[in-house]
RNA sequence: GUGGGUAUAGCUUAGUUGGUUAAAGCGCCAGUUUGUGGCACUGGAGACCGUCGGUUCGAAUCCGACUAUCCACCCCA
C-alpha cells in the first residue's frame, strides 16, 4: 500500500462531525456584524510581502519570523496573510472605497497563516473573524466595534470572559513614554532577566507584562502609559470609556496590554478567557489611526479587531457552551429488489425536491442493513419499497421513534408525506 | 527558535520482572427467515506496537537518535 499522505503541521481538518460548529458560529458572526451594518469583504489569502512589511510593522515578531513568504516564477516575493487588516486596508485603497461614503464598514471570515509553533490554541493556519470600520477617529467607533463582539459572546452565552482594554497614544505620546520608560528599567538593568534586557531597546513596554517576579516587580511601579496620554488621546480613551459605560459594557483597565503589531494606536482592547490554555486572548484589536496613510492613503483614522474562531471553539467546549447539531433527514426510504430500488430512486428525488432531506439505499444492502442505517442517520422517518407496495401502489411510513405506521399512495407521495410532516412538525412545537 | 511530556487497530486503552500467533471495549462491515432499525448473539475487516539503529538467543517492553504530536516560553487570534 502506498503511504499516507499527512496533514501539514500546525493544520486541522474540519471534519464533517464538526463542521457544523463551525457554520453555526459562522453564521452568528455574519449576522451580528450585518446588524451593525458590516459587509463582508473577501480578499485573496496572497498579498504582495511589502504589504505587510509596511502595514503590520518590519520589527513585529509576526513579520519577521512568522510569515509564509515564497517567490513565485516572476520573483515577485508574496507572503500568506498572518492577519486580516492589511489585507483588508489594502482593498480599502486600491478600490477608493471612501468614494462610497464612510465610514466604511466590513466584516470577513478568513484563514490567516503564522509559522509559529502549534499548541492549545494556536496554529499555523488559523481562522479569524475580523471587522474593520475605515474612516472614522471618533471614540463612538471604538466602542461600537466593542459592543458587536461583546453581543456575540453574550449571544453564544460567554461569561467568564473579561474585556481589558487601554490606550497606547499616538505616536507622538507614545515615544515620549517610551523615553521615560527605558530611563526608568536602565536604573534596574542589573536584576532584569535576559528576555526584558532585550525588551529594553525593542519594546520597553513589555517589561511590564513580564511573568519574572523580579521583572513584574520592578514594572509595579513603572510610569503608566495612561499618564503620558497627550490631552487629544486622553480625551479620547475617556470617551470610549463613556461610551461603554453608558452600553452598560463591564471593562477593565489594563495597561500592560500592548499589541504586538505596530500599526495600533489610542485604544487597544482583547478579551481574555483563562480557559484556553496559555492562549487566553480571544479577540484582539484597537485603533489603527495611522495604517491607510503608511499604506499611501490619505489619513483615514480607523480601526478594528479580529477574533480566532479555533480559540473561540475551544473556549465554548470548556463552558461547556452546547451548539445546537443539524436537523437529521426526515425519511428514509428502504428498498427491495431491482425495481423497487429504482422506484426509491425517484420518489427520493421527488421529496427533495419538495423540501425534504432524504435519503435512500445507494450501496445495495439488504433491508436489515437499510434500516440500521436509517437508524444511524437518526432519519424521523422510513418507508420499506418492495414488490408487494409497487403492486399495491402504496406503502407505510414508519416513524422512527413511536413505530407508528401510516400509509401513502405513492402516486400521491410529496402530498402524503407532507402530511405526515405536518403533523410530526406541529407535535414537536407543542411539546417545546 | 528554546524547554518538557507522549507515541500499541478509526477511537479509548491492556500488555505483568524482555519469552514465541499483540489483547479488549467502542466504532465499522456482514449474518442470525430479503419484509422493518434501537437490544442480543455469531463472524469479518482493521496494528509491520511512530521510524531507524543498538543491547540480547529473543524487544511493543531496555538504550540511543530521528520524526510526529501535545503542553509551555517567545509572540499573537
């Protein structure tokens, strides 16, 4: 036998028994965010590698050591997306969207693509939900993006989850905190850990995140960027914030969140679960004031956020969050013989075509055989076809669970089947 | 990239101090009167015990390397 050939590390097949998880929240993502008037933009998994270079930041980790980038047969370098607003903006400009009116607002469902090392919670190709409004600095926008993911968790029943959120300036304050910040952490260079002495030049604020004892000691009493705010980001955050309070959004402060992709400016927010492993950030975004302007747009204040649906199952699974499973089919339709086979054929077609899931023998099995298999799809209903009903010209339809028999000409099948639908239909109704 | 755990049928596992045909349950397929599924019974398919090498008369079992996978760091969704 030839080798199996394996799934590509860092990958997961979707298989049929989940799947339909999968369309379920795909399908509560899509309608939260058109409720807000997102639509959805679909753009190709490839870009050019200067996209990112330029949008996600040439320092970021993501960009450096993370990305799939290949040459293609004319030497141009393109990179796998590892996120969705490059991608995204990118469309936004090259398609003069702002001609359309802003802010313009957008939704997509995508993969995204890191070379990181697998674990609870993250692959190398990885699933997100993001949204994007493009065209507006006001901190309404903030806390509208906020409130649409916030009414997805509370929609799929999300409790435990916490929203921190903070602001990171704009550039202006922000490397006037950073000055600050390194002056404070040089005084303690001798007692950092190695980690934190390379932070220290890169990004002094991650100094404060650091799960060192000694680090996180030190960073205790480290200036809070919420302080160098210049008074324009100040007066921003304290808006948003109003604007939650007033949606009656619980929120915490946290100043050590800082995105790692350089692009966010003013307010950055996740929402943490600790139930996912190490991984706890399940939504993750903030104000990108700046990107459409590095990318070669006008300045178009913006922002948006992005949520990973892998994180999200895994923390439903843990809530124990049950998605409703799909409908099985409605009937089942056994056969006998050549004839009666055929027979099933068509009347199977026939019910489908009127609506109803249903199935019949496709393999040539036997009748036992048929019916633990229309046990095994848990179908609502069975007919058994053999010479005698072809004869007779009508059979009995057996409901799966009460054994109850009616019958039905089969000259007459869509109208008696629906029938007996009906009935079963408004049953189940009057037991909810 | 750095650490640590794990590796026996599709799944969950057993495999006793190394001893010859590697077990079981679930699942799958079929049969137990071609006329009705769930229960039960019978049978069948399915594993070169992750790979390669070493120790040994003999390895699923001991040793080493590699690979895969999981978890964690880094970073992020």
């Amino acid at each position: 036998m030839a080798e199996i050939i394996r799934k590509i590390k860092g990958t997961e097949d979707i298989m049929p028994k989940e799947s339909y998880k999968w369309q379920f929240l795909e399908g509560l993502m899509r309608s939260q965010a058109e409720s807000y008037g997102f639509k959805e933009v679909r753009t190709p998994v490839f870009e050019q590698t200067s996209l990112f270079a330029r949008g996600v930041g040439e320092t970021t980790d993501v960009v450096q050591k993370e990305m799939y980038t290949f040459s293609t047969k004319g030497d141009d370098s393109i990179t796998l997306r590892p996120e969705g607003t490059a991608g995204a903006a990118r469309a936004f400009l090259e398609h003069s969207l702002h001609n359309d009116g802003l802010p313009s607002k957008q939704y997509y469902l995508t993969t995204c693509y890191r070379y990181e090392k697998p674990q609870a919670g993250r692959q190398r190709e990885f699933h997100q939900f993001g949204i994007e409004v493009f065209g507006t600095g006001n901190p309404c926008a903030d806390a509208e993006v906020i409130c649409l993911i916030n009414g997805l968790f509370n929609v799929l029943g999300l409790e435990k989850i916490r929203l921190e959120i903070n602001s990171i300036g704009c550039p202006k304050c922000r490397s006037e905190y950073h000055r600050v910040l390194k002056e404070y952490f040089s005084k303690y260079k001798d007692k950092l850990c190695d980690t934190c002495l390379g932070r220290l030049e890169r990004n002094p604020m991650r100094i404060i995140d650091c799960k060192s004892p000694v680090c996180s000691e030190i960073g205790k009493d480290a200036p809070k960027m919420l302080d160098y705010l210049c008074p324009e980001c100040k007066n921003h955050f304290e808006k948003v914030k109003s604007y939650l309070d007033i949606a009656g959004i619980k929120y915490e402060i946290n100043p050590s969140i800082v995105r790692g992709l350089d692009y966010y400016t003013k307010t950055v927010f996740e929402f943490v679960s600790d139930n996912i492993g190490a991984q706890g950030t399940v939504c993750g975004g903030g104000r990108y004031d700046g990107l459409i302007e590095e990318l070669g747009g006008q300045s178009t204040p913006s922002l948006g956020c992005a949520m990973g649906i892998e994180r999200l199952l895994i923390l439903m699974e843990e809530s124990g969050v049950e998605i409703p499973q799909p409908e099985n089919a409605d009937l089942y339709i056994a056969s006998m013989g050549d004839d009666a086979q055929l027979r099933a054929f068509a009347i199977c077609e026939e019910a489908r075509k009127s609506g109803f899931s249903t199935q019949c023998d496709i393999v040539g099995r036997g009748l036992r055989p048929q019916m633990k298999y229309a046990d095994k799809i848990g179908a609502k209903f069975s007919m058994v076809l053999g010479d005698s009903e072809l004869e007779q010209g009508k059979a009995e339809i057996k409901n799966m669970e009460t054994g109850e028999k009616k019958e039905v000409l089969l000259d007459d099948f869509t109208a008696g089947f629906s029938e007996i639908m009906i009935d079963y239909q408004t049953k189940q109704i009057a037991d909810l």
